[in-house]
C-alpha cells in the first residue's frame, strides 16, 4: 500500500498498477477473494490509465486465471485470455495453460490440444511438466490410454529432473550459506588480529615515548 502511494505521488501510474497486482496476489493468498478481485481491477485500470500495453495484458491475463481457478467464471477468463493472444506479440505459456484447461472441461478435446501442444516448445521445464500431466488427463478422458501413457512418462521424467535441479541449487545454497560464515569468521579473526597489533603498537609507542 506505502509503495502504491508513493508511486501515485511520484505520477508512476505503470508501476502503480504492479503494486496493486501484488496486492491482490497476495489476498487472493489469503482467500480473500473480493479484496483480490478489487485489486486485480485497480490495478488494470491503472495501466489502462499509463497506456502501458505490456502490463495492461499481463495483468488482464492473471486477472482472467483468478475468475477461472478462484470465482469459477470460464466464460469471463476465456474472453479475457483471447483479448491478450490478439494484442500482445510474446508467447503468453500461462495463458495457453488456462485457456487449454478451460476447453477441456468444455470437452473441447481439439480447441484444448490446440493450446496444450503451443505450450510444448517452450524450455521452461515447470511448464513442460504440468502440459504434459494435462495432456495425459485429456488423452485419458478421451480413452487414449498408449497417448496418455507416454505424455506421463514424459511427465515423470521431468518431475525427476525438476527435483534434481531443486536439490542441486539447495546444495548450492548451504554451500554458499557455508562460506558466506567462514568469510565472515576469517574476517573476524583478521580484525581481531588488526587490533591486537594495533595495541601493541600503542604500547610500544608508549614505552618509547617514556
């Protein structure tokens, strides 16, 4: 809220609208829907406002995954996620995810592949995983099974390597944790080394001076 109105004050509109998309993130946390939705709104408004097009449709499209997952209103989330893909020129991987769910449980099997399949290129490998876990219920709902088995081995195949990099940067913090203490422990001892001579220098100026 403090940064909200210091960016107001400041005439930041743009960046007013990320405060209060963080705002609504973080009572859509608390399930505190109507606060969050009171703030997704503000804070589209306030782009609109800046003309900030990039923000307007990033903000749009995880407003349009709260009225899906949260408030249950596919039919509004859909005509948002479709205003976004005509307006911004970037790959947007989490609308293609909401908009697949959304015509899966329309059990609109080739409008749902559609999106699903454009989420397949990219490398993020989180969002490869969770396409392929929806891919292996739409084949499975459709009866699919050779389909479905594959896209879950290729699941589970990514869930290992997800795990291994999440293991492997937890090692690297404790390691970094590891020295980060042992620097500042060596930096002690070098201060206190430092003061000691400066001491004795003290004391030696002192008897030479007597």
């Amino acid at each position: 809220r403090q940064a909200a109105r210091q960016f107001l004050l400041q005439g930041k509109k743009n960046r007013t609208s990320y405060a209060y998309r963080d705002m609504a993130r973080m009572f859509d946390m608390k399930e505190q829907k109507d606060s969050a939705l009171f703030y997704y709104h503000k804070a589209h408004s306030m782009a609109v406002e800046a003309v900030d097009s990039h923000r307007i449709y990033g903000i749009l499209g995880e407003m349009a995954g709260f009225y899906e997952r949260v408030l249950n209103k596919a039919d509004t989330a859909k005509i948002m996620l479709l205003q976004v893909l005509q307006n911004r020129k970037v790959h947007s991987h989490n609308v293609y995810q909401i908009l697949g769910r959304i015509y899966q449980k329309e059990k609109q099997w080739d409008s749902a592949y559609f999106y699903f399949w454009k989420n397949l290129n990219t490398r993020d490998i989180d969002q490869l995983y969770y396409t392929h876990t929806r891919l292996f219920s739409l084949e499975t709902e459709k009866q699919n099974y050779p389909k479905a088995i594959r896209h879950i081995k290729m699941a589970l195949r990514l869930n290992d390597s997800i795990k291994k990099i999440t293991k492997t940067e937890t090692v690297a913090k404790i390691n970094s944790l590891y020295n980060y203490q042992h620097i500042n422990k060596e930096l002690e001892k070098e201060q206190q080394a430092n003061l000691k001579r400066k001491v004795m220098n003290y004391i030696l100026s002192s008897v030479l001076l007597v």
